[in-house]
C-alpha cells in the first residue's frame, strides 16, 4: 500500500512540472558552468525578490550560491559563493 501511494504521489507530481527551455544561464558574460551534473534551482535565496541561482554540483558535492544582480525576467550572475554552516561547506550527496 505504501509503495502504490508513493507511486501514484510522484506520478502526479512529475505530472505537475513542466521544463521549458528559457535560454542560456551567463555567469560573467559567459556560458555557465559548474561542471557535471549540476543541480540548478533558482530560488530568491537572500530576500531581495530576485531569483537567485542555487547550483549544487558533483565536484565535492558544495552548492554555489550566484546573486541575481538584474531582474527576475533578466538575471544576471556576476560572482558566486559556496554556501556554508558554521563548520564548513555546505554540500549534496555526490559520486
């Protein structure tokens, strides 16, 4: 029972999310880059009402953290920093 509950809870919410193509993400002028298997969720992640750009990446696991210094409809990423706790990187499972 439980498995066909998960089951039909992910199908409905795979349903749900639609990815449409929005162009290409620029990070100094330039494509951006975080390595392999990145993974990008934008999120107004520091309350200024921009949606900023989380990436978690496979190197290491750390999660950079690119400030929306444009707007919503135009953002533009000029700098980034890991994220951290108050003892180290805050990171994802990698490998």
């Amino acid at each position: 029972m439980f498995l066909q509950s998960l089951s039909l809870i992910t199908a409905l919410l795979l349903q749900m999310v639609e990815f449409t193509y929005q162009g290409t993400v620029l990070y100094q002028g330039q494509k951006l880059d975080v390595g392999s298997y990145a993974a990008p969720l934008m999120v107004d992640w520091d309350g200024d009402g921009l949606q900023d750009l989380l990436a978690g990446q496979y190197d290491e696991g750390r999660i950079r953290f690119f400030p929306n210094s444009g707007t919503n409809e135009t953002p533009v990423f000029n700098e980034f920093q890991y994220l951290m706790d108050g003892t180290g990187y805050l990171s994802v499972p990698n490998g």
